[in-house]
C-alpha cells in the first residue's frame, strides 16, 4: 500500500449545472472519482458529538455537506489537517490509511460520503494506537 498522508486529501469541485430551475449536480465514479461508487451513506441529525474516529485499510471515500457544514480532520500519524465542507458542489477526496474525525456539525447538516467498497468490518481500525501500529509509529 502506498504511503498516504493528509496532503493525499484533497477538496474538487463537483459538476454543476444550473438553470432557472436551480443547480444539479454530477458525481460520475471512475470519471469524477477514482473509484467505482460501491456504497452510499449519509450523516444529519448528528447531536453535539464527534463521529468517524477511525481509520480504513482499502476504503476510499468522497465526502461532501449536500447541506450545512463540517470539520474533517485527517490524521496520518504524524500530521493533522482540517477541512471545512460547506458547499454541495465540493467533496472531499480521501484515500485509505488515514484517521478521519467529523466534528462541528451546524444545525441541518447532511453529509453524503461515496464510498468504494461495500461494508466490510475487517477494513475498519476503530483503535487509534492500533492505526498507529498499522502506519508503522509504534
């Protein structure tokens, strides 16, 4: 697996389009992506509380705030960095083997992850020393 870091993350732009009708926009896997979309799940009523806190082996993701805003910040082991998803028509691209922590929902938050694999509990590490041993830092 090739090493990744926060600076692998990265915000892109999503497709839109709008007319007088309003604003549409594309998420095409394997073209916008560089995945194939396997699973798609989304966050809302999320109470004053973190979610994520962890980590995924082979899981890429796109996350994107459809409404409202979030702080994700990714962690590598040595590195943090945050990003803020406020706009529907940004996502946040995130590639296996980082620690990610979703906080600071506003009030009406939906946030929309594409995911690459379908569900599968052997991918996750739930345990931060335990993402560590597996990045090789302890």
């Amino acid at each position: 697996m090739k090493e990744t870091t926060v600076n692998d993350c990265r915000v892109i732009d999503i497709r839109k389009y709008s007319d007088n009708r309003g604003y549409l926009s594309v998420i095409e896997g394997g073209l916008d992506i560089p995945f194939e979309i396997k699973r798609i799940y989304y966050l809302y009523m999320v109470p004053e509380a973190a979610r994520g806190a962890h980590a995924h082996k082979r899981l890429q993701q796109l996350m994107i705030a459809t409404s409202g805003s979030v702080h994700v910040t990714m962690d590598d082991g040595k590195n943090r960095k945050t990003f803020v998803l406020d706009r529907p028509w940004k996502g946040l691209l995130v590639p296996p083997g980082l620690w990610r922590t979703l906080n600071d929902f506003s009030g009406g938050t939906v946030c929309m992850v594409l995911a690459s694999e379908k569900y599968e509990v052997s991918d996750y590490i739930r345990d931060y020393d335990d993402f560590l041993r597996y990045k090789g830092l302890l």
